[in-house]
C-alpha cells in the first residue's frame, strides 16, 4: 500500500510573520495520517527547517538548479538544498517550463541533480488546455516523463511525480477525479514498464485541489496524494486536505 502525500507548494508567497504563523499551525495539527511536506520559497528554507526540525513534517524547495556548483548567479545547488535538511524539491513545474523556459531535459537534469545528493525530486507534468482540447494529453505527459526516465535509468524509481494539468493550475477548475485517475493511470503504466517499481511509486495531482475536492481525488486507485498551490497558504484549508 502507497502511503499518500501531501505537498505544498506556497510558490512565491509569504512573509516571515505568515510563514510562522502557518508553520506553528500545521504543527499543532499533527500527527497526519499521511506523509506532508511543504515547499517554500528558498530564503525561507533555513527558518522552515529550524521550525520544523525533528516534527514528521517535511521541507523542500520549489525549484534546483541542474548544476552542481559554480559560475551560476542565482541558482541553488542540490547540495545546498540537501544540506539545509530538504526531503524534496519540485521539478519542472509548468510555471518554471512556461515563464523560465526549461525543457524536459533541464527537467530531466534537475531532477538527477537532486537524486544526487538525497533530495527526492517532485517531476512535474501536465498538458494545456489547447493540448487537452487536441486529444494529447497521454503522448505530451509521456513525452515529459519519459525524458526523466531515460535520464535516471535504474534511479527513475525514486522520483516523485505529480499530475498538474496546467488548465487547472490556479484556475479553480479541478480535473474530475476521473479525469485525473485516468491519467495518473497512465504514468503508472509507463513507470512500472520502465522501472518494474511503478506500483510503489507515488503519483500526485496538482492543480485546484481544495479541502471540499481533495477527498474525492485521493481516493482514486492511483492518485497518491496532492500537490497544492493557493489552499497551501491558509492553515486551515492545507490541514483540512491533509484530513481528506
Ligand atoms: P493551485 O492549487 O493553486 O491550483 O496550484 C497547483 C500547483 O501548481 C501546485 O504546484
């Protein structure tokens, strides 16, 4: 059985007094029956981690550069990601492939960059509208996976993927459980046939997931958890989906 998961993804939200606020409020809601991380902005890493310290709760980053160090102004290494205590780090969301243009293989980079030095990345894919209204969902998140896979070889099992069709990203308009699950079935397909450990990798949706939907997704067959945007920022939502 997958042990679901729950990440936020607070993007480039908060401030130190909401950022306390918020972390001493999913504290004091623990324990969680399922495993929850958040993913902050970086500069707010070092504080997350001196909060979070020695709690079941997790951190991560938002974004690794492919690099392991040098002339990159800007950029943060996995190594500095992983000594600041992060279990994850998000890769390849659409808002990084659409505004930073990173391609599947700057995906696939970072995310072997991360699996590296310990860091498990969070591979995201998902497909526009005007794909989706194409008929190619299937071959454009199997494209963007399987760049991934083919980099990670026999490491492609310890990746973390999330279902984030971009249409829903934001928009209030959720993928049906249905719609999702048929998806999340088909990155599983493709995980088990390239990896053999599919059925133990966890698969996530992101996009719209709100405390009054997120139960009716998670209960899909292969749908193991949410990665959430905007309902991450308010305790009581974040811990509501976290209940669901
Ligand atoms: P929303 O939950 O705000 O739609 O964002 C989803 C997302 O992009 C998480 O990475």
């Amino acid at each position: 059985m997958r042990r679901k998961l729950v990440v936020g993804n607070w993007k480039m939200h908060g401030s130190r007094p909401a950022n306390a606020e918020l972390l001493s409020a999913l504290m004091a809601a623990r324990p969680f029956a399922l495993d929850v991380a958040v993913c902050v902005p970086a500069i707010y890493i070092h504080e997350t981690a001196a909060t979070l310290a020695g709690s079941d709760l997790r951190w991560g980053a938002q974004d690794v550069s492919q690099h392991a160090q040098g002339a990159y102004t800007g950029e943060i290494s996995a190594a500095m990601l992983a000594e600041a205590g992060c279990r994850y780090a998000i890769v390849g969301h659409s808002e990084r492939r659409a505004y930073h243009g990173e391609t599947d293989q700057v995906v696939a980079d970072k995310a072997q960059a991360a699996l590296a030095k310990g860091v498990t990345p969070i591979v995201c894919v998902g497909e526009t509208l005007a794909q989706r209204d194409a008929g190619e969902t299937e071959a454009v998140v199997k494209r963007q996976l399987s760049v991934v896979i083919h980099q990670l070889a026999h490491c492609a099992s310890e990746i973390v993927v999330a279902y984030e069709p971009v249409w829903a990203i934001g928009t209030g308009r959720t993928a049906t459980p249905e719609q999702a699950q048929a998806v999340h079935a088909v990155l599983r397909a493709q995980l088990q046939a390239a990896t053999g450990h599919g059925e133990r990798m966890k698969i996530l949706y992101g996009g719209s997931v709100k405390a009054d939907n997120a139960a009716t997704l998670f209960v899909q067959p292969d749908i193991d958890g949410g990665l959430i945007g905007g309902a991450s920022l308010k305790a009581a939502d974040f811990i509501a989906i976290c209940r669901a």
